[in-house]
C-alpha cells in the first residue's frame, strides 16, 4: 500500500506544479502580472465595438499598454476610456489615437498614430483626436446595398 500512496503523491505534485505554471504563464501572457508600469492617458471614442479593459495599446505595431477603463458618458453619449502607456514612452501631443483591427477574424485593440510635435503628453491628458472602430457588417451592407451614387 506505501508504493500506491507514493505513486500517487508524486503525480499529484507534479499535477499541482503544471497548475501552478500554466498558472504564471496566463498572468504573464495576458498581462496582469505588468501592475501599473506606467502614465494615464485618456480618450473618448464615438464607438468602442470591440474594445475592453485588458485590450492592447499598440504604437506601430509594438504593445506599449493597455487599456484600464471604459465607461459611457452619459452626457456625450461617447465611450470615455483611460489607457496606461508604459514608461519611456513619450507620446507628441498631436498624435491621434484609434481603433484598429487584426483583420477579418481578429480582434480590435487601440492604435496611437504619434504625431510631430516637440511636446509630450503627460499623465491624466486627454487624446482629443480620436476615431472610433469601423463597424465591417455596416461596411459589407453598403457595399452589397449600393449606395447609388454611380449611376
């Protein structure tokens, strides 16, 4: 009976041990684990389709964040959101921020476009150039439904 009760420690320590790596990697590939390594920013957006707490900041092409909040507001009827940017990474204040897709399949996530200028946001500003994410059903509607135009 000890070999049995052996046997079954062992695997269950090394079932434990794979829970608790696979455990890590999840903290690590979905980006908990970063904490708040970073400014603020914020953003308000026409439409948000898409877009959640935890979605991926990107400058060309590179994650340099995430997204932290998203909320309505009532008075604009916009989706007000904050994203934190990694530290180091220095933003022009004419740069735009907007909402891309992976592709056909993929999902969105929030893409800043920099702009030119010799000044920097700084924490808690607000993006004002913002575009919301294109909806590709009403994009296949209209294309299929002509607008007429052409005629």
């Amino acid at each position: 009976m000890s070999t049995h009760s052996t046997a079954e420690i062992l695997v269950g320590g090394v079932v434990l041990a794979a829970a608790i790596g696979f455990g890590v990697f999840a903290t690590q590939a979905t980006g908990l684990s970063q904490g708040s390594a970073g400014y603020e920013l914020g953003a308000s957006f026409r439409s948000l389709e898409g877009v959640t707490v935890g979605t991926d900041v990107r400058l060309a092409g590179v994650k340099i964040g995430t997204v932290t909040g998203v909320e309505l507001n009532p008075e604009s009827y916009r989706a007000d959101t904050t994203f934190s940017v990694a530290n180091g990474i220095e933003i022009p204040d004419d740069s735009a921020v907007v909402i891309s897709s992976e592709g056909l399949l993929g999902g969105n996530f929030v893409e800043v476009m920099p702009g030119g200028s010799l000044f920097y946001f700084e924490a808690g500003d607000e993006i004002e150039d913002t575009q919301g994410a294109v909806s590709l059903i009403s994009l296949l509607v209209k294309f299929v439904a002509g607008d007429g135009s052409s005629e």
